[in-house]
C-alpha cells in the first residue's frame, strides 16, 4: 500500500502504483545490505571491475519496439531531473568547442569561444575543475591508455551540448561501453544560467537516459549504499517513470515493461503490460 503521507513527486497514473515501487526497492536495500554482511573469498581485482560494481538502482525500460533514431544513445542523451541526489561530484570535467560560436542574446549576436568559457565559469566561482577542448581530446587523447587514464580522472564528465554528437568519435569505448560516464550535456548559451544548469547535474539530481539500438534501457535511480533514504529512492523512481513516459513514442502505450534492479541483482518487475498490470503487487 501506498503511504499517504508521500512526498512523492509525480503522479504515475493508473500504471504503476507507488506501493509496488516501494516494495520493490525495500526488497533491492534488503538484498544489499544481506549480501554486504556476507562472507566472500578474496580475490584480486580485475580490469573492468570499476565498470561492473556498483551500488546504484537501476530503472530497466523496455519498449514495445525499437525507439527511433532521433532518440540516439550516444549523440544524444537525456537529461531527466530527479527530487532527490543520487551522489555528489567533486571533480567535474567540462568539454567544450573550439570555434566560437555566435549566440542570440536580446536580438544582439555574440561571440562565445572556449576561453570566454573558461573567464564565464571561473566568474561565476562554478564548480569545475578541468575544462577540456575538443581539439585538446583529439590531440592528447588519441589511444586507449590515453582515453582510459582520462576516464578515471574524474567523476563527472559535463559537455557543451552543441559538441555531444561529436564526443563518441572521439572519447571511444572507455566512455560509452557502459554508458558509466557520457558526458552530460549541458546548455552553455550567453542567455542560459550556467550556474544553476552545472549545479543541476553537479549536485546529482539528475539521471541520463540512453536509448539503446534495441528495446531496454536503463537508467540510475537511486544509490543503494545508504546514502539515501528508502522514500528517497521511491521518489526518483516515479520522477523517473513519469519522465520517460511523456519522452517515449506513444507515451505509456509504448512501454512493455519497467523493473528496478542492483546492478548484479535480479530485475525485479513494477509493470507489465503484457499482464495487464495497473500497478498491483
């Protein structure tokens, strides 16, 4: 049952019942915390293991057919806003262009470069710790060490939008294999508030979400490493689901499937449509 004190953002409709999100991520947080306290045998850690260990809930989203191309994974990611964060960066990459691009600003064109960037971000004291031009990934980045060793520099990548379908080319298989760290794309226009559009991603109240070349994707949803409350996790889910309903093709008539996942736990399903289910556990 759904609790009526909820501060629960958003309204899933008839398809998903809030009950059903709740009891599906308290059986995830109860799962964790059972394999924590469990005894393993040690082993030494193998290369890949940053990408397939984590402690985040996943929203797995199947679709009744193939999304089309405009909703690409990799030229185009989306962002979707969530109530609560789902970690905090401290070490921010921001990419950006090399030619200047020119800007409507109050019927005025101006010219936004990559130093003006740089001089506009260290104005606004904007919590960034590496900007990085495309040129400068194309030239010092050119192998896989490079690539790699880049990818563990920092936490979180940010991109001008108007270089994102540019970076797959470009930053190749360490960033995109698993979709850990593509860049998130952020609006950099002269008439657009840099700082509260950095924040917004910075202080992880927000999740992408990539469409893949076929039915699933999967995006975060909540941390299950106790740094966020259980209601905290229900919230996002449903800000999640409602967001991806009104972005999919036919909305919730073009959805099969939702379930909410560890990333090495079973899915566990919150909607079917196959089943005819509205929501009822």
């Amino acid at each position: 049952m759904a609790d009526s004190s909820s501060t629960t953002a958003g309204k899933l409709g008839n398809n998903v019942s809030e009950g059903t999100v709740r009891k599906a991520v308290n059986a995830l947080l109860k799962w964790k915390k059972l394999q924590s306290k469990s005894t393993t045998i040690p082993r030494e850690p193998t290369e890949g293991d940053e990408e397939d260990h984590d402690d985040l809930i996943y929203l797995v989203v199947t679709l009744n057919k193939i999304p089309p191309k405009d909703l690409s994974p990799v030229s185009n990611p989306i962002k979707i806003p969530l109530p609560h964060p789902l970690q905090s960066f401290s070490d921010i990459c921001l990419i950006v262009g090399d030619k200047p691009t020119h800007v409507l600003c109050n019927t005025t064109k101006t010219t936004l470069a990559s130093e003006a960037v740089q001089k506009k971000i260290k104005s606004l004291d904007i919590p960034i710790t590496r900007v990085l031009k495309l040129s400068n990934l194309k030239s010092d980045f050119k192998s896989f060490s490079a690539k790699r060793k880049l990818y563990e520099s920092h936490d979180l990548f940010l991109a001008d939008k108007r270089v994102v379908h540019l970076l797959p080319g470009v930053l190749g298989k360490p960033f995109y294999k698993n979709k850990k760290r593509v860049p998130v794309p952020v609006e950099l226009k002269a008439d657009r508030n840099w700082k509260e559009e950095i924040n917004a991603v910075a202080n992880g109240k927000s999740t992408l979400l990539c469409f893949g070349t076929g039915t699933c994707s999967a995006v975060k949803v909540g941390n299950g490493k106790g740094v966020m409350g259980n209601q905290e996790i229900v919230d996002n889910v449903v800000a999640a689901i409602d967001a991806i309903a009104s972005l999919v093709p036919k909305k919730w008539a073009g959805i099969r499937a939702l379930h909410l996942k560890l990333l090495d736990s079973v899915a566990l399903p919150i909607y079917d449509a196959t089943m005819g289910n509205k929501g009822n556990a």
